[in-house]
C-alpha cells in the first residue's frame, strides 16, 4: 500500500491535483481499497433490476421502449447501478468539485483579462460630524451602528472611536437582537476582540490596510472558520469544523476586517429556516425582517442581510446560487451586490451548485459593497472557475456616458396570472379557494410595488439617464433548473442516502429533502442536455448585454433565473418603504412561506450588468443611491 500511494501521489503532483484539497478516496478508487460496505451500498442489499422497474424509468425519463429494447437493457442497467454505488462507497465531502468547470464566457467570445489590481476610486472622506459628539450614549449607538463602512473608517482614523470599542459595540447588539431576529449562529468574540486590538495598533503606528481595517463584520456560516463550527445552517452539522479558513476570510482578515459572527442562513442555503426541525425545543428557527420580526428576512443569506439591516454588523458576506443575496437583501433593506459568476473564490465555502454559486457583499450602501468586494475577488489559485477578471470601480467616473437599458415588460402594470394548465382542476375546492386567494394577495401586492419600480425610471430620466426599453431572450431560462437540482443533490447525496435529510428544519415538497430525493431521477443525459441548452442561453443573454452598460430590473422575476444561470452581476439597492396605505402583510402558521410585503416595509431595485462588468453596475447603482433617499433610513428596533 505504502508503494502504491507514493506513485499515486507522483502521479497526481504531476497532473496538479495535490495541495491542501487532496482527497484520499481519489487513492481508494484508484487502488480498489474502499471498504466494502453492507446496505444501500451494497448491490446484493437492493433487488434485481426488473423489466418492470425499466419501463417505469423510462416513463419518468419519457422515453418510449419496447418490451424487447427493455430485455436487452437490463444487463446494463444493472451494471450502471453497481457502479454507482461503487462510487457511493467512497468519501466524497462537499468540497470535491466535479472536474467539469462551468465557464459563463460563451463560446468564441473573448474572456477577462488579467489586470493590475487597483483600489476602489472614492469620493472625499464622508463627513462624520454629529455622529460621535459625546461618548457612546445611547443615541450615539445608533448612529454609529447604521453608519456606512467609510463612515466608520472615518471615525477609526480621526481617532474618535477605537475598533475594539465599535467591536464590542457591535458583539453587545447581536447579543441584544438575536432573541429577536434570530441571526447569530456563533459569536467570535475572541478572534475579534484579537483582531480589533491589532487593528487599533496599526492605527496607532500609521499602519492602514486599506478602508476595511478596525470594521466589523458578520459570516454567513458556510464560510470556514478555522476554530469555530461551520454549520450550514442545519442540524446534523453543529460540530462540523474545519482546519483552514476559507479564501474570502483571509482577505478579510488580510484586509484588517473584524470578523465579529457566523450568521444564520437557511438550512443548506435554502431559505430563511434554519437550524433544528421547529417544534424541537433546539436552537435555531426563521430568521427575522429588521423593519418587521413577524416576517422572515428571506434567504438564503439570512442572517447577513438582517444583522446588517438592524446595525449589528459593519456589513456581511452573502452567496448567492438563485437569489439568496438578493432576496434578503430586498426583504431587509439592505444593498447587495452578487458578483460575476467566477469573480470571487469560493474555496472553503460550502458548495451548493458548483456551476452557479457565487459569493458577495451585503452592506448599507454600494460605496461600502464595492470596497468589500475589491478586498475579495479574484484567482486563488484553488477554485478553478475563477477567471482573471478585473473590477476596477470609480465611483467619481461620470455615469451619464452609460449605455442603459430596462426590461420593458417588467415594468408594466402587473396582471393576474392563471393556474397552471397542469394543475387547474386538479386540486380540492378548499385548496381551489386557499390558492385563489394568495394569488388575488399577491396581485395586490405586485401592483402596489409598481408604484415603486415606476418611480425607479422616473429618478433615472431626471438624472439625465437615456432608458432604452429592451427584453429578456426568448428563452425558457426555468426549464434549465434541473442543473442546479442535480448538482446540489449530488452536493449532499450522503444526506439522501443515509437518510439523515429528516434532520432537516424544512420537510415540505419545496425543502431540500424533497428536492434532493426527487433529482434522483433525473437522468443523466437530461441534465447533460439542460448545459447544453445552457450554451444557447449564455449566448443569448451576452447577445443581450452586448449593446449596453447596464440594465434595470426590479428584483424579482425571470432576469433573476437567467442572470444566476448564465452568471451575470447584480447590484440591488434599497429604493423605498411601503405606506400605510400598503397591503397588509398576512402571516398563518399553516403557511411555510409566509407573505412578504405590509407597511413600512423595503422595495428594491437592481442594476444588472455583462460578465465582468460589475464595476459599472456599481457606478449607476451608486448614482441612484444618491438620489433615492433611503441611505438614511434604518429600521427602530425599540
């Protein structure tokens, strides 16, 4: 054995797949040494392929056999479900990437070019005045803690504040909030307290790393942080640990941040539930809007949009795989900024689907997203999907020179959708009725938040921006999903396998389990085909983007299906607060998703951009942010 691993490894350095991500079952397969196991890894545990489980198959898979193609199949068939389960028997954690690597460039297009790093271009140091003027009082609480990240810097190198006091600042209201808002999954307190100290030294002997330094920050807890658990989110993996940081954390700790939390997220980035199933009496539960705690924040990136919408963090990092920066992000009024796919590495994160997720800033403002992510992109040398591409912002830069578009069809007055041809009919009338009236809710609240992405287009014209209408391919960018199901369910296929997905918070037809179950049998020339369709769909949204700098969408919608499939950058910005006047938000206990919505409330838009063009998505976003008025605003916690 001793010989047969030392010319393995000499095998596998020169092919480049040593390093820190080694994976001994890479050795097991290829010597044959993996432990034979009893059970559903075992063939003999499971029963004779039949013709009968065949053409059951083939129907799922809509494919017509005959009795005689069925005959000749079950020799192979059965071949093909040894050598699964072969596979199955190895280790396989959630950091070993498939050796595919999605590439969102479409084919003949030139793609990034490396290039210098420079620094984030900002205006003149924002005035603190007011902010600090006597102690930490209890108002001055509040205005430190909703303060904007060059604000804080501003306050850290005037000397007026230290970083351990706006630490501990900070550790005490997440203390105060979490009963609340249920976004603390654990406090790093000592790291931080460790990190705010080395801080105020290098203040103190002129040592500045740039506009991060001495600020305190909060993890989505898929991010590794050696010494503290990384949970996912979801029970089954409280104890989880890791011997190394992931990439992001040590270019924040590079950059002086204070990472001060590993915040919630929902379980295995799926919504805002997280933790123990509810009812357990365990930690955990939904995560809370700041401006509502009746309401979810939304999710996946839970607790990073929450603590930073209630003053708990200087910002947060998020991921993003099908709106969980996003969503959060509009839901809690906070500004997001989901970068380019392959832009930020994603080593030691946890990995959902390979070929979508993506990691970026949740902040107060877009200035604040823009250094965040200056301090985070680019290669690492481990996630080979991240390409040498530049962001090269300068929020100084005139915007008016942009090229900008808005999809013209999101914009119009919304109208009542009909039941799906294949469900209408089919449901009880009492389901009939409950759907009817979601449907007639959700109408009134599409066309009450209207209003806001109307005025949207209104601010941008009175900028002196040119809007030229323009649509969304012609493209069925849903029907592409079955990637993201397969891939994150061969993520998590010891869940499903094991059975251990019951530990799950979420078990409706919409959680995890459900969805990991049924990717099972999704076949695997379908999900082959699915990237294939994919190429049509990045070649569309490039044909798209190509005549513009930007592109103005609300939040929601099909722009949020294709630009996560096909990889584009996203800025969302907070653009207003429902009235008294607003549909009343309706929350039942029978009801896992509750409405979003009610008065008081934050909208949002979002500035979309070409691959790699995130720089000048920020650039408008930041415009708009300065006329639209809500940077002040921050919700009353009491």
């Amino acid at each position: 054995m001793d010989a047969t691993r030392r010319r393995f490894l000499a095998v596998s350095a020169a092919a480049g797949v040593g390093g820190t991500l080694f994976p001994g079952a890479l050795l097991a397969l290829a010597t044959g040494s993996a432990s034979a196991q009893s059970g559903p890894r075992d063939p003999q545990a499971w029963p004779a392929v039949t013709a009968e489980m065949i053409e059951s198959a083939a129907a799922i898979a809509a494919v017509k056999l005959t009795p005689e193609q069925i005959q000749m199949m079950l020799d192979g068939v059965t071949e093909q479900r040894s050598m699964a389960l072969q596979v199955r028997k190895l280790d396989l954690p959630n950091r070993i990437a498939p050796t595919a690597v999605f590439n969102p460039v479409p084919a003949g297009t030139p793609g990034p070019r490396s290039a210098v790093a420079r620094p984030v271009v900002v205006g003149p140091a924002p005035s603190v005045a007011g902010i600090l003027a006597a102690g930490i009082s209890a108002s001055e609480e509040e205005k430190i803690a909703f303060a904007t990240v060059r604000q804080l810097g501003e306050l850290l190198r005037l000397r007026k504040l230290s970083s351990v006091e706006l630490t501990r600042l900070y550790l005490a209201r997440l203390r105060r909030y979490d009963p609340m808002l249920h976004f603390v999954i654990t406090l790093t307190e000592e790291r931080a307290l460790g990190q705010a100290e080395a801080a105020d030294r290098a203040f103190a002997a002129g040592q500045d790393r740039g506009p991060l330094q001495g600020i305190p920050w909060g993890a989505k807890d898929l991010l590794a942080v050696k010494g503290y658990p990384t949970t996912w989110g979801a029970a089954g993996f409280e104890q989880q640990s890791f011997s190394e940081d992931a990439t992001v954390v040590k270019r924040l700790d590079a950059a002086g941040a204070v990472l001060v939390a590993k915040l919630s997220m929902g379980a295995l980035a799926m919504g805002d539930l997280w933790g123990y199933p509810q009812g357990s009496g365990k930690p955990g539960g939904r995560t809370r809007n700041p401006w509502n705690p009746k309401q979810g924040s939304s999710g996946s990136s839970a607790g990073s949009a929450s603590a930073t919408a209630a003053g708990c963090v200087g910002f947060a990092i998020g991921t993003e795989t099908l709106g969980s920066i996003s969503s959060p992000s509009t839901r809690c009024g906070v500004t997001g900024l989901r970068p380019s796919f392959g832009l930020v590495p994603r080593t030691g994160a946890m990995a959902l689907s390979w070929s979508m997720d993506k990691i970026g800033p949740i902040a107060r403002s877009v200035e604040d997203c823009a250094l965040v992510l200056n301090a985070i992109y680019g290669p690492d040398g481990y996630d080979q999907s991240v390409q040498p591409a530049p962001f090269h912002t300068d929020l100084t830069a005139s915007w008016e020179t942009l090229r900008v578009g808005y999809i013209a069809s999101a914009f119009a007055a919304p109208t009542s959708k009909p039941a799906a041809p294949e469900t209408a009919g089919k449901l009880s009338p009492a389901a009939q009725k409950k759907r009817e009236e979601r449907r007639k809710r959700d109408l009134a609240q599409r066309s009450y938040d209207h209003r806001f992405h109307a005025h949207t287009l209104r601010v941008l014209r009175g900028m002196g921006v040119k809007l030229t209408p323009v649509e969304l391919p012609g493209f069925h960018f849903s029907s592409l999903l079955n990637i993201l199901d397969a891939e994150s369910a061969a993520a998590f296929d010891e869940l499903t396998t094991s059975g251990r997905d019951a530990l799950l918070a979420g078990q409706e037809s919409d959680d995890w389990p459900n969805i990991f179950r049924a990717a099972r049998l999704i076949p695997a020339v379908d999900y082959i085909q699915a990237e294939r369709a994919r190429s049509l769909a990045l070649a569309a949204m490039h044909q798209l983007f190509a005549g513009f700098d930007v592109i103005v969408a609300p939040s929601e919608g099909e722009q949020l299906v294709a630009t996560n499939l096909c990889g584009q950058p996203a800025v969302i910005v907070p653009n207003g607060l429902r009235g008294p006047d607003a549909p009343p938000f309706a929350a039942g206990p029978e009801d896992p998703w509750p409405d979003y919505g009610g008065p008081g409330t934050p909208v949002s838009i979002t500035f979309l951009a070409p691959l790699y063009g995130d720089a000048k998505a920020a650039l408008l976003a930041y415009a708009y942010q300065q006329k639209a008025g809500f940077l002040p605003l921050h919700p009353k916690l009491g």
